[in-house]
C-alpha cells in the first residue's frame, strides 16, 4: 500500500481527491459554457477552468 501512496504520476504529480474533484468540475465548466453563442462566457469559462485546474494540480491546493 505504500508503494501506491509514494509513486507519482505525470510530471511527478500524485493527484490527490481535491485535485481530481477540481478538474472534473472544470471539465464540466468547459462544456456548459464552450457552446455559449456569447464570446466572454465561452472564453471565461475557458480561462476559469485552466487557471482553476493548473493552480489546483501544481499549487498543492
């Protein structure tokens, strides 16, 4: 079990729960708003969802 615990995954990150929760929740963000004929709620949700996911997978959050 430990040696699940320790192994790191792509670029040397062990997602945890919290990181996998954020980036299915902006994966859906993405795919509510990408269909927006408005362009800053196609693109803002875009924008939200990367920064939101990068920050959660290599800030520690």
């Amino acid at each position: 079990m430990d040696y699940l615990a320790t192994t790191t995954g792509l670029f040397g990150i062990s997602p945890s729960t919290d990181q996998l929760i954020v980036v299915n929740l902006s994966a859906i963000l993405i795919s509510t708003t990408f269909n927006s004929p408005q362009k800053v709620l196609k693109w803002g949700g875009l924008v939200i969802a990367v920064v939101t996911t990068t920050c959660a997978v290599w800030c520690g959050h």
